[in-house]
C-alpha cells in the first residue's frame, strides 16, 4: 500500500549552464549503523519513498541544447546475468529531455538520476509516495 504524498517540490533550475542536481537515488536504504542517529534522522522522509512523480512544467518546444535533460541509470535486477558481464549494478545511462508535460513515475530505489546543467530555465514539480516497494 502507498500513502498520498504529504508534501510536493516545485524546483527551478536556472538557466545559467550549471545549475543541475548530482546523482542519485531517491529511497535511502541506509540503516541506522550505517548512517549513524543524527543522518539517519535527518533522512527519515527518504526512507520510505516507493514512487516518483516527475511532472516538467517547461515549454514543450524544448530542445536538447537547452539542457536540464534527467540522465537515468536502471538498477540491474540481481539475477540478471548480464550484469555480471558489465559490472555495476546499474544499467548505461540514458536521458530523458525535460519537455513541458512529460509525466515520469518510476521506483524511487530502482532508478538512480541526475539532473544535467540547463541553459534554459527548467521546472518541474516532484511528488513521491511512501509505502512498500512491492
């Protein structure tokens, strides 16, 4: 079961040619030995997140010069025998352009993303859903 999101983020990435977002994921698994008390306090809404909302409020005529792209990594499914070939637990990077009105929902622990330098302004508006992962 999931719990309606209690809280969204509306985010501005100015267009000045660096403003982006590093890599990540968006469910922290870390435990408490791992993180120690005060991070993983501090960690407690990213701890249950099970789903990403992504909604791009830009122009949909927005090209790939304008940059902002999400540059996406899948996680590779522990049996999947080609990751034993490639290395890594995620899969080649592939990006998504941030057009006004593109939807993404995806598994906030199974798609690790960054947000790429824009030099245009690049908004989008994030929910995600807290629950179990299966």
């Amino acid at each position: 079961s999931h719990r309606v999101p209690l809280q969204c983020q509306l985010a501005l990435y100015k267009g000045d040619g660096r403003s982006g977002y590093a890599r990540h994921l968006d469910r922290c698994d870390k435990t408490l030995g791992e993180l120690g008390l005060l991070e993983y306090l501090r960690l407690s809404d990213f701890r249950n997140r099970a789903v990403t909302v992504i909604l791009y409020l830009n122009d949909a005529s927005r090209t790939k010069e304008d940059g902002g792209q999400l540059r996406c990594w899948l996680k590779k499914d522990d049996h999947d025998k080609d990751s034993q070939v490639e290395g890594g637990q995620h899969g080649p990077a592939f990006d998504i352009q941030p057009s006004g009105g593109t939807m993404l929902i995806f598994n906030s622990d199974r798609l690790e993303h960054q947000v790429l330098a824009s030099v245009k302004d690049r908004y989008a508006l994030t929910v995600w859903f807290n629950g179990d992962l299966s």
